[in-house]
C-alpha cells in the first residue's frame, strides 16, 4: 500500500530532522534555517497521512495526490543522506592526521559552496511540497500521529517464533499422488501426474509432502524440484534440474552440453521431477522439454502444478488430480492453530465469530492461515468489528483470493509492510537467501530499533520471522544448523506485492523494452540479451540487481556505465557480472550501503577509493581468487557490518584497523601474514580482540606464521565472541602433508583459542601437536566436528558425549591409534548415556596407524553402538579392525583398507535388548546391517572375492560398487541373499570373470554398469534370466567383441550404453552394425557418447 509505505518515510524523515547532527549541524550557512522550515512542511502534511491512507482506495484525486508526495519524500530522503554523509565523513577526519585531499575539501570556501548549494537543494523540495499541497482540492482530517504507526510494537515481534508449517487435511490427497507415483499399471516409462487447483488451495504444499515422504525418497534414485512459474524456458529448466540434483551450479551455457548431462543424469534411472507452478499452454513448448526426459527409467515420474485445466491436458493424457478445497471441520481446525494460542479457542464468542470468518474462505489453506494469523493478536470486540467492517466489504470469490490476502497486508504493522512490498524486485517463484533479504532491508533504511544496543541484523531477522509466521513467506531450505536460509514467496503473495506497491519499483525481465525514469527498484537478467539503454537515464535507482548466470560473456563495459550513474543507489548486487577492474568512480555512490562484487574472478584489486563509501554495511567480495588485498583504509568504513572473504584465495594478509570496526558482525576469513608485525600495513590476531559481535563463520587462516602463539592467540579473545556458529582454525593448508611448520606452537598456546561454549562448528587443520585442548570437550552445542591433517595428534578428546554432534571427520591422523570414548560403565546405573546420540555422518579417512575405537576391551559392548549414524565411510585406514557397532547405517563406503578390516565392519551383530534376568548368548544377537542399502567397495587390493558371509544379512542393499579391486576373480557364490539390489556397477576389476550361476538370484536388479573389465570376452548366459533390467552400461572392455544372441529377449531393456569398446561399437552401429538386430528393440542406445536411438516412449 503506497500511503502506508509513504506514511512511513515521513515518520523517518521527521526522526532523522530530529537527531543531534541535524540539530547541530551550524556549520553551513543557511542550512539549519532551512532544514526548520522544511521539518514544518512535513509535519503538516504527516498530520493529515492518515486520512489519506483510508481514502486511498476510494478516491482517484487522493491517490494521484500521495503517489505525488511519495516521489518528493524519496528525494527529499536522498537530500537528507546525502547531508548526513557528509557530517559522518567529517567525523572520521582528525587532526593533524588528516590528509591534505581531504583538508582542501573542507576548506571554508568549500563549506560555503557545499552549504550553499544544500540550502538550495532543500528549498527546492520543500517548494514541490508546497506545490503538491496548495493543488489539493479535497478535505482531508488532520490526525494524531500514534506511536504504533512508527515502530512495530516489541511485544508483538517477540510474541512467536517460527514452527514448522502445520499441514491439515491433506493426508488422503499425500496417500493418493504416492499411490499414483508407485502405481505399475503404466505403459510408459516416464508418467506426468498433474495436480490442478485454484490459487492458495495448497498444491505446492502438497507436492512437498510427496516429496519428502520417505517412501517416495527411497523409491525413486534421483528426485528434483525446480519452480517453473511465469518463465517457461526450457534451458533454464534443465539447469535447474541438473543443479536441484548435483546440487552445484551449472556452469553451462550450451543447450547440447546441458542436454548430454541431463541424459547423464536421468536416462535409465527412475526418477521423480516435480515442476511446480506452470502456466506455460504452448504444446511445442512443452515438447521441446519433455522429449528431454524421456529416457528415465520405467516407473519414472513428474509431478506438475498448475492452476490452469488446459496445462494438465497438455501435459498429460491421463485425468488430472484436482485439488479440492479443505473441510469445514478441517478449515476449522487449521484456523484455530493459526489464530488461537496453541490451537485453543478460549471463549464462545471468539468460536461463533471465527466460523462464521471462516465459512468465507471456500477451504483455501493460504486465505484461512493469512486471516488467522491477522487476528491471532486481537481482542473479540476486533473480530467481530472485522468481520462486520472490513470482511463484508472484500469480494471474495472462488477463485480470487487476494482481496483477502490485501486484508492482512493491511494489518501489517507499517515497517512490515514496507519490508514485504520491497521483494517485488524478487521474480516469481524465485529462491530468496534470508541473510541476503535483511541486509537489503537494511540498506534500504527499512530496519529500526529503538535500542541502540541491538544488532540490526537480529531486528531483520525478527521482521524476517514476523511475516514468515503471517504466511507472507514460505520456508523453502533450512543451514546446517537448522536456522532457515532459504525462502520463497507464494505466487498470489508475490501477485498482491505487485498491486501494493505502485509504480516505485519495477522488475525488468526478457520482455521488457523500458525501464522509466522515476523506477527505484531494478532487477535485469543480464544474459538474456542487450542492456536496456533507457537504464543510462535512471538515476533515482535505489537497488540495482545485475542478475547473471556463471560463464555468461555480454557486454560489460554497458554494465560498468550504468553502475556509474547510480548516484542514488543503496544497494548494488553485481556479483558474477564479468567485471575485470573495479572503476574509481564508485566511490561516488554516496548512498550505497549493499555491495556484492563477488565471483567476479578476474577481478585483482580494489581502489582505496571504495573507502570513502561511509554508509557502506555490506562488502561481498566471495570468490574473488586473484584479488591480491584489501583497501588500506578499511577502518574508515565506520558502518561496516559483513565483510565476505570467502574463496579469495589470493590474498595474503588483513589490513590495519579492522579491529576498529566494532560494528562488524561477519567476517569470514582473516588471515595471518608472514610478516605480522614488521610492515605498517599488516594486521595481526589481536584485531579480532574487540570484534565480540561477530556471527555466523570466521575461518582464521595462517596461524602457523603467527610468531609468539601463547600471546598472540590470547589476544583474539574468541572466547567472547558467544554469536559465532562456525569456526575454522587453519595451519597451512588441508591439503599439504608437511606439517613442521606448525611445531613451534606447543599444546599449551591452543589453549588460548577456546571459543565460546556456543560453537556449532569446529574445523581444525593442520595443528601439528600431540593432543587437542581440554576446551574441546566443553563445545557441548557442537552439530558438526572436522580434524584434517592433524599428522602428530596422538590422543583426541573424548568425543562420543557430545549431545547435538552430527558429523563427524577425522582426516590425516597418521599418529593416532585409538579415539578414546567418555563412556563409563557402572551397573549400579540405571541409565549410562548413550554413545554419540545424534551422530548420523562419520568420515574416517587416511589415519593409517588407527586400530581401533577404544585401547581396552569393554565389559559392556552393548553401550557401544551408534544410535543414528546412517552414512559411514572409512578409507586408508588399513589396520582399523574394531568399530562399535552400527545398526542404523544405511550407506557404507570402504576404500584402499584390508579386507579383514571390511569383513570385520560387515559381520558385526547387534546385541538385542534383554530382561534383567537374562543373561547374554548368541539368540540375542542379530544382524546389524539389515539397513544397509548402499554399499561401495573400492582399491580393496587383497579381495579376491566376496565372501558369502558378507552377503547373508544384507538383505535391504540396493546399490552395490566395486571399484579398482585388482584381485577379485568372482563376485560370489552367494548372491540370492541380494534380493533387494537394484544397481550393480563393477569397474576397473581386472580379474573379474562374471561368469556366475547366480545372476538369476538378482531379482529386482535394474541397471548393469560394466567399466574397465580387460579380460571380459562375452557376457554370461546367466544375465538373460535378469528379466528387471533396464540400463545396461559396458565401458572400456576392449576385447568384448559381440553381445549375445538372448540380449534381444531382455523386453524390460530401456537403456542400452556402449563406450570405447571398439569391437562392439563397430557392431552395433545404427542399422548397419552385426549386432544390431539384437538391440533394435531397446529404445535409447548411446554409442560412444552419441545416440543413436531416442525414442523412449512417454505419455502424451
């Protein structure tokens, strides 16, 4: 709502005329005069803005009128930054230190010009104001201001925190599109499975049950969720897919190599895509997309929503599922949650108002939560005045839902609403990164708090939770600590963002021709095509997003001229847009108070102009690897709050006075250099000692220059820094083996490292001692524990006690022998504590010398037994024959150990629970294994075979590797008791002879990857009794000259790949080739990386 938004800015504007340096500020002519005058104008119109706000909807002459006065107060907001720069610019200029530039430009004859002209400045808007005033032809009634129109109320911030998303009345809907997913009663390989319903009916929410269901998790081998929204691209489509897989940024731009990894990445596996929120009805469109993916395996499935009937028709020829509205009794019930403290109704007067306000919203989840949570804080007199006000004057209709989210953006408190109108700037559907959200906010003036002592950052956050809790957002991801760093914004919430916020903001996409002068707001997709020239003419812009995509090469230079126009700007996000030089001139955006430069990899150095952005809070400069230092004069960026360092690889050492920015809040890298202490221009550790308000990670680099540690590492005073979550402490770097350099430091100097008891995160590399610091056992919050190239450290602390660990790394400890555990036995106890109780990821690697978990036998092994650890991988720990046991695994990798050490891991058993008067035997003892599904064997160089004791228990396996196993001539004798394996892939075995009775035994096997096998001549008679197959891969088997005359009887093979095997792929050339009437039947056929058939069928 633009009069809100306006109402307050003007409440800003008055503040900040207020504060003690515009009070003070005498020393230019004329300007504190003018400035008195100009606070009386506003205060006179600020009186008669409420008034205005509830005639804006109703009469045209008043929102002509405030969309008038909303383009001066953002000018006038501008003149009052940029005065109030200058008076911050002064402050950090001293004495005689200060530098001649600088005494020259304030030089009293520069005072008067600059006073002068700010005077001027002034009057000129007070008289636009004066203009807009006098032209005002109706009444509008002068009002007090209220203080909640100000500040959002404290109370109502703290009053809720932010659960997860309750979900009502959906459970037969989850339990129907699973059935459908599972269903075998098609005919194609690859089934789309629409879901169709009007706005806010909860489709995307529905998907995301499926999705995360852990039947559907386990069922499908590859899942992926990509948002499709207004934008149906294909290219970009595929990019998403191939990154919601892999999980990193596709760097591709060409569409035949992003087809050739989506093949890679999908064909003959059975997987789940859901494509949410489309509305492209173009059948080409479609296609063009789908014949994409037609080469996943049978049982493959895509989920699509969308609101449109025609798009389901397109999509798919089997009937849609349609998506109803909730129960009465369900829609009762998800309100009371939203609108009642823990779902309770306490009176009868608040039940017959609420269901007679719910009986409005058709059983539309989004609607039903929004008002909910509107009312969650008021009184019955306000419901019922709700409900006869301001309810019976909303529209509501089937399939229109945004009068009533326009409702509840009304009852944001004014900062809130200001706060959500911004993300307009955002495109639909698209993925926002929370921390990036506030800091926005903040440069654009949105965050306040009336305690100075209060960190912004944590008032953003609360705002951030404030709307999250109000529907306004949707929590898409959470960190590794459970925090929410991802959101996204419902697309009818995005469309009421479009119809509030008017004409102040505007976000540019492929189709737009013109961006107009008064825009404040701009989001451009750089790699769609030419900048826009009418860009070069905006120069009131507040926000400026070069959006670009990795490896994209377009016009720069275009881009560069454009930033340098942007006087105005508050927040610039250039990152990754091919800049190479960083120009002098930015040091003219004044206003600037967000900067992202990062991955801009060709970047060297930063003018030490940058220093002269006074306003500037954040500087991210990520991935900068050839930036060489930082600007001498960092401390004078006074408000500086985040400072990103990470992946700059370049640089050597930090400048001085860092310390002196006590407002900073992250810094993620630091780093000691050689020559600390000796040159003028190196900092050393004890510039963190103030930083105490430092949060999130800081990863301390170099400590091995660090010359007098028992000192030095005192002076870093990490201990007071309770805010951090992740700390990185690094000798050298991981990758390096020689470790001497570190032996100067003794036990007794890492000592003076302790963190906070806070700590989440701990990673240490490279300390080149014997043992670890006591503190270590005191970081019980600790989530995640990695010790790398440690090479001396003999004894670890206890660690099997740590109550919240869930990773766990220990890499490169060449002396380490035993990882001791804190467990003590007493069968006086009742109940000893349970060994690693949250532990589900450990990683042992390279530790040749380690034997075992603990140095002595315990009389009691059943303590011994990790309680959730599912992902366990050791490699290059050969003498390592004991572990306790692992019941829950899931996934287990062995990698260059023995096979002792490997028979030792897989024959373990789980000692059952027990009466007290039983006593422990053999029938009490049961596999531990019967979780495991995927198990990868590899460089095992003393395997000749897979013993059938390994195999007997590992009855749940699905995927089973081995890899560069020099030795193994067979695979076993006992494979039927693999009766769920699904995936077998055998590389690099020399050897091998596959010439096994048992193929047959594999009965639910579906893709056969066959890699680097020398001596395999012809492939066993036995795998035509595989009748599951699907994907079979043959790679680098030199001597394989022919495939077998049954191949062709193999009516489940969909996916059929032969590479550098000359002998075979001369045969099997499309219509030409010896073998090909064996194959012809398989519908996709890749020979040497090239298909030759692609013809999957799928549902049209």
């Amino acid at each position: 709502m633009a009069e809100s938004i306006l109402f307050t800015i003007v409440a800003e504007i008055i503040v900040k005329l207020g504060s003690r340096p515009f009070q003070a500020n005498t020393m230019w002519i004329g300007v504190k005069d003018e400035l008195e005058k100009f606070k009386t104008t506003v205060s006179t119109i600020q009186a008669v803005l409420l008034d205005a706000e509830e005639q804006y909807s109703k009469s045209n002459q008043v929102r002509v009128w405030v969309d008038s006065l909303k383009e001066v107060f953002y000018d006038a907001e501008d003149l009052l930054d940029e005065l109030s720069t200058e008076v911050l610019q002064q402050q950090t200029v001293t004495g005689n230190k200060m530098a001649k530039e600088v005494r020259r430009f304030f030089s009293s004859s520069n005072q008067v010009a600059f006073g002068l002209k700010m005077t001027h400045k002034i009057k000129a808007v007070r008289d636009r104001l004066d203009v807009i005033v006098a032209n005002r032809k109706f009444h509008l009634e002068e009002r007090r201001v209220e203080a909640n129109h100000v500040i959002m109320s404290r109370e109502r911030e703290q009053t809720h925190s932010s659960p997860p998303e309750v979900i009502v009345g959906r459970e037969e809907d989850k339990q129907a599109i699973i059935e459908l997913l599972m269903a075998s009663n098609y005919e194609e390989n690859v089934v789309v499975i629409p879901i169709v319903g009007i706005g806010g009916l909860g489709k995307t929410t529905l998907a995301q049950l499926v999705y995360n269901d852990e039947r559907v998790k386990t069922h499908f081998k590859s899942s992926s969720w990509v948002c499709v929204s207004d934008d149906f691209d294909v290219k970009i489509i595929v990019q998403k897919i191939l990154e919601s897989v892999t999980g990193d940024r596709c760097f591709s731009f060409e569409m035949d190599t992003l087809k050739n990894r989506l093949h890679e990445t999908i064909n003959g596996k059975r997987f789940l895509l859901v494509l949410d929120d489309i509305w492209c009805d173009n059948f080409e469109t479609w296609c063009r997309l789908r014949d994409l993916l037609v080469g996943g395996a049978r049982g493959s499935r895509i989920i699509i929503t969308t609101r449109i009937k025609k798009v389901a028709e397109i999509v798919s020829t089997n009937q849609p599922y349609e998506l109803e509205g909730l129960s009465d009794m369900d829609s009762w019930s998800l309100f009371k949650l939203m609108a009642f403290k823990q779902g309770k109704v306490p009176s009868p007067s608040f039940d017959a108002i609420g269901r007679e306000i719910v009986g409005k919203y058709v059983g539309v989840p989004l609607a039903i939560r929004a008002i909910g949570r509107l009312l969650y804080f008021k009184n019955a007199s306000e419901w019922l005045s709700f409900k006869n006000k301001e309810l019976s004057n909303v529209d509501l209709k089937e399939n229109d839902i945004l009068s009533t989210l326009k409702l509840s953006y009304d009852h944001l408190p004014p900062r809130l609403r200001h706060c959500f109108a911004y993300c307009r700037i955002f495109p639909k559907g698209s993925k926002i990164n929370v921390k990036k959200l506030v800091y926005l906010w903040m440069a654009q003036g949105y965050i306040k708090s009336s305690d100075p002592s209060q960190c912004l950052e944590d008032v953003g956050f609360e705002y951030f939770n404030d709307l999250l809790w109000r529907s306004f957002f949707q929590e898409v991801e959470k960190d590794h600590f459970g925090n929410i760093n991802i959101c996204r914004i419902h697309d009818l919430m995005h469309d009421l963002c479009w119809s509030v916020v008017g004409s102040g903001s505007n976000l540019s996409s492929s189709n737009v021709k013109y961006v107009s002068k008064g825009t404040r707001h701009v989001s451009i997709d750089y790699c769609k095509g030419a900048m826009l020239p009418s860009l070069l003419d905006v120069r009131k812009m507040r926000t400026f997003f070069l959006s670009n995509e990795p490896g994209y090469n377009g016009n720069k230079n275009q881009g560069l001229e454009i930033i340098s126009n942007l006087r105005r700007v508050r927040a610039l996000d250039a990152h990754n847009s091919g800049i190479v030089m960083v120009p002098r001139s930015l040091e003219k955006l004044k206003h600037i108070r967000f900067l992202d430069l990062s991955y801009n990899t060709r970047i060297e150095t930063l003018p030490d102009s940058i220093t002269k952005l006074q306003n500037l809070q954040v500087l991210k400069l990520a991935g900068l690897r050839r930036l060489k230092q930082l600007p001498k004069d960092i401390k004078k960026l006074v408000d500086l709050m985040h400072l990103d360092l990470w992946k700059c690889d370049g640089l050597t050492h930090m400048p001085p006075g860092l310390g002196q920015l006590t407002s900073l809040s992250y810094l993620s890298r630091f780093l000691v250099a050689k020559d600390d202490g000796v040159s003028k221009h190196v900092s050393g550790l004890g510039e963190l000692c103030d930083l105490n308000n430092l949060r999130g990670l800081l990863e301390i680099m170099n400590l091995q220059n660090v010359k007098n540690p028992a000192s030095e590492f005192r002076t870093a005073n990490l201990k007071e820094k309770q805010h951090l979550q992740t700390l990185k402490l690094t000798w050298k770097s991981g990758d390096e083996d020689d470790n001497t350099a570190s032996g100067s430091n003794d036990d007794v100097s890492l000592e003076e490292l302790q963190p906070h008891e806070n700590l989440q995160w701990l990673d240490v590399r490279g300390w080149g001692r014997l043992r670890f610091p006591s503190w270590v056992a005191s970081l019980t919050s600790l989530v995640e524990l990695r010790i790398d190239n440690c090479i001396n450290c003999q004894n670890l602390p206890p660690l099997d006690q740590f109550p919240s660990l869930k990773h766990l790394t220990l890499d490169k400890l060449n002396d380490l022998k035993y990882i001791e555990s804190g467990i003590t036995y007493d069968r006086a106890e009742s109940g000893p504590a349970l060994f690693f109780p949250s532990l589900e990821k450990l990683w042992l690697r390279n530790c040749p010398n380690l034997k075992g978990w603990c140095r002595t036998d315990t009389s009691a092994p059943e303590l011994f037994q990790f309680h959730c650890l599912a992902y366990f991988e050791i490699k290059s720990c050969p003498n390592l024959t004991s572990m306790p046991l692992i019941p829950t695994v899931e996934r287990m990798v062995f990698q260059n150990t023995s096979i002792k050490s490997m028979k030792d891991m897989l024959k373990l058993k789980l000692l059952l629970p027990q009466s007290a008067s039983s006593s422990c035997s053999s029938s009490s003892l049961s596999p531990s294994l019967v979780q495991l599904k995927e198990l990868s064997i590899q460089k095992i160089e003393d395997l000749d075979f897979l013993p059938d004791e390994l195999l007997q228990n590992l009855t749940s396996l699905q995927q089973l590797d081995i890899i560069d196993c020099p030795r193994i001539t067979t695979l076993s004798h006992d494979m039927q008791h693999l009766t769920s394996l699904e995936v077998l892939i055998i590389r690099a075995c020399k050897e091998l002879d596959l010439s096994s009775e048992q193929w047959q035994c594999l009965r639910s096997l579906r893709k056969l990857r066959i890699v680097n096998l020398a001596k395999l001549v012809s492939l066993h008679q036995g795998l035509q009794h595989v009748t599951t197959l699907q994907q079979l891969e043959i790679c680098s088997c030199p001597i394989l000259g022919t495939l077998p005359e049954w191949i062709s009887g193999l009516t489940t093979l969909r996916h059929l790949e032969i590479n550098e095997c000359p002998l075979l792929s001369q045969k099997c050339s499309n219509n030409k080739g010896e073998d090909w009437s064996k194959i012809a039947h398989i519908p996709n056929i890749k020979i040497d990386g090239r298909w030759i058939q692609l013809k999957g069928y799928y549902e049209l």
